[in-house]
C-alpha cells in the first residue's frame, strides 16, 4: 500500500481523547466512511489481496464491520453475514462469549449463515485487544469456515489483538497503525 493511501486514511481520522473512557484516544472511522475517495481506497484495499481467490462471505462484526462488510461482499460477488451482539437476531443462533477490554459481552450469529468449508473473510473497523476478533473467530470456527483473513482498517499493535488472531492461525490484514490505545 503505497504511503499516499496511508496519509490518506490517517487524515480522513477522527481521533476523540478520552472516549469512552480517560486515556482512550478514539478513533472513529465515520469520518472516513463519509469520504467517498478515502472510504472507495480503503475498501479496495482490503478487497485486492483476494483478487482470483473464492470468498463465498464476509462476515462483519456490529457495527462498523456491517459497513465496511457489505461494501467488501458486493465488489467480490459474496454473501454477507453479519455478527451481532446478542437477542438482536430473529433466527436460530450460534453464541459465544469474549473478552473486552473492560468486561465480557457475548455475540451470534444465525446458526444457517456459514455452510462448512465456506471461505470467509471476518472484517471489523478496527483491531485493539482481540477480543472481539477473536470471539467472532472463534464462532466462526466453531461454524466449520474456512477463515482466509480478517481485515481490519485500523490497528493498534501495542494492545496485541493482531498477534491473538494469528495465534488462532488467521491471517490478517490492517491498513494502518496508531501508537497508544
């Protein structure tokens, strides 16, 4: 990715101190998603990796990873299934819970979303902790995907959420980096 796309995304940031809690720095993408040349770059490269390679769903994760999820399954032709927190979904579901960073939540997804052996790509807004990622992972998993990547526009490295999804043998795709929380 050249470093152009990179001070692109950067820039097209919002970052919010302390949110939702003193000493977070925020970073919140609807200020990307409302750039239509920064929202267009940043979902093309998430997309061109998987150029030629079968993704039969992207999977994201509520909320954000609905909307950059979506734009991902239209430009390759898949399907879409979204992770939602629990009791939001109408239909039969699979549940498991993960780690927050400040507690313990649980999400699901419906239990006819992913057919065995289905290439998926999981894909959020952001990656911090893991543990989202890896709660949505693992579902995934337990669901018999076959997981080609999890994206993610944003990482902070320093809080390890990266390495826990290549622990659970995921790769994963950033765009950029933030120093901090």
């Amino acid at each position: 990715m050249s470093s152009s796309l990179q001070q692109e995304l950067i820039a097209s940031i919002r970052n919010i101190a302390d949110y939702p809690k003193p000493g977070i720095m925020f970073r919140d993408i609807t200020t990307l998603l409302g750039n239509p040349r920064a929202f267009r770059r940043a979902i093309d490269e998430l997309v061109h990796p998987f150029a030629g390679t079968k993704i039969d769903k992207v999977a994201g994760v509520e909320a954000r990873g609905f909307i950059m999820g979506g734009a991902m399954a239209h430009q390759m032709s898949a399907g879409f299934v979204p992770i939602r927190k629990k009791g939001k979904l109408p239909h039969d579901t699979v549940r498991i819970a993960y780690s927050l960073e400040y507690g313990v939540d649980e999400m699901e997804m419906h239990r006819d979303a992913i057919k065995p052996g289905e290439k998926v790509i999981l894909v959020d807004d952001l990656i911090a902790t893991g543990g989202t990622a890896e709660g949505a992972t693992k579902l995934l998993q337990q669901m018999g995907a076959d997981i080609v990547a999890a994206c993610f526009i944003i990482d902070l490295p320093e809080l390890g959420g990266r390495k826990k999804i290549e622990a659970l043998g995921v790769k994963v795709l950033t765009l950029i980096e933030f120093d901090g929380h």
